[in-house]
C-alpha cells in the first residue's frame, strides 16, 4: 500500500518570511496525483495546491509551490511570504492513478509568528 | 462557493448504538468519500461510492459500515454497533470526477462511551 510521511509533526515561520513542509511518499506505481490539504483550526480541509506526477513542472498557486522530486518520491511545499492566515495544518496526499482513495500523511501544524 | 457540509457536528453515542452520519456533497459532484480521522492519527480512506453502489473500500469498511444516498442530495454513513475505537473525527469527501481534488466537509466528531 502506498504510504505517506510528513516528519515534521510541527513547524514555526516568521511572518512574511518563507517555510517549507515536506513530503515523502512511497508507490510503485508511475502515474499519480499528489495534494497539499490546508485545515484551520476548526474548519474544513481545503486545497492549497496539487501535482500530477507526469508534469515535470513544478506546480504554483501565489505564494505556495511545490518542489517535486518523482525520483526520490519527495513533493515539499513552499509557503512564500507566511501570513497568519496561514497558520493551519498541512496534509499531504497521494492518489493513484487506479482507485479513488486519497491517502493522508499525518499532517504538519503551522505556526504563524507575528 | 459551494461547500460540502456535515451533520451533526458532533455525536455522542454509547456503545453498542447505531449511529448515521449525515453528509451533503456539492451538488453537481459524481464521486462521494468517507474519511475518518481517529485523535492523533492519520486520515484514513473508509469508502468510495459513485453511480449508486461502493466503487472501493478500505479494510476498515467492515459490516459494520454501510453507506447510503437516500435522495438526490444526502450521503450517509451508518455505523450499526458503535465500538469505542470508533470513535474519531469523520470527513464526508466529494468530487466532480474520480481524479479531480476531493473537497471536504468539516467534519462529525464521533465519540463513543
């Protein structure tokens, strides 16, 4: 079954700094789709961005991109610019391309300082 | 913007009692999705339903779990004989097409006594 790590149970940023979460993943398979999940304290999970493994391209939204590694099965955010809006937990995951189950990492918790 | 939304957003129930789990996925979506999150823990996949029947199903979906589409809108979930490790936060899931993003619902926070 695949898997997904985040080791970061927790991370900090200074606000208008830069941060970045990472993601690792484990499939055999070569076709897939990977997602970052935001969740605010309280409130639903809610796409921040999303990549498909065929795109070479790295995929950006604003201030977050990712940087994604297929060879070492590494899919890292990058927040630019944190704001305290910002501040939530960040689920990554992994589709495949069979199947519909989405399959979560345990989640890092973002802290915002002001 | 439409939203996904969940009731009740928490329930209590004692052990042994069935419990529904109520859902109303965004309306023009095909594919709907239990997840359920137990404190601490990683969001697990429960199940997958499209066209009227479970497209896919984790281990977890035992007999003990049963999904339903009632009308045009609702989406259920019922768990018949509530245990104490069941209980965990769950997520109803909807998507327009099998490989688009999955938009989530808040939540049911499901405790068992």
């Amino acid at each position: 079954a695949q898997t997904v790590t985040q080791s970061q149970p927790e991370m900090s940023v200074q606000e208008a700094e830069t941060v970045t979460l990472s993601c690792t993943y484990d499939t055999s398979e070569s076709d897939y789709y990977l997602f970052w999940y935001k969740q605010p304290p309280s409130r639903q999970m809610i796409l921040v961005i999303r990549q498909e493994a065929y795109k070479q391209q790295n995929a950006t939204e604003n201030r977050f991109s990712v940087n994604f590694q297929k060879a070492a099965k590494s899919f890292s955010l990058k927040i630019s610019d944190s704001q305290l809006g910002d501040a939530a937990m960040y689920f990554c995951a992994y589709r495949g391309n069979t199947g519909n189950q989405f399959y979560f990492g345990t989640g890092t918790s973002l802290t915002v300082i002001p | 913007e439409p939203e996904v939304t969940q009731t009740p957003s928490h329930q209590v129930t004692q052990m042994g009692q069935e419990v529904i789990l109520h859902c109303v996925p965004i309306s023009n979506h095909l594919y709907f999705y239990w997840y359920r999150q137990i404190l601490g823990q990683k969001v697990e996949f429960l199940v997958s339903f499209y066209n009227n029947e479970i497209s896919e199903k984790s281990e977890i979906f035992d007999d003990q779990f049963s999904v339903e589409r009632p009308d045009g809108s609702n989406f259920t979930l019922k768990i018949r004989s509530t245990k104490l490790e069941d209980s965990a936060m769950y997520f109803c899931a909807s998507s327009e097409l099998q490989t688009n993003e999955q938009f989530f619902g808040p939540g049911t926070r499901l405790t068992v006594l």
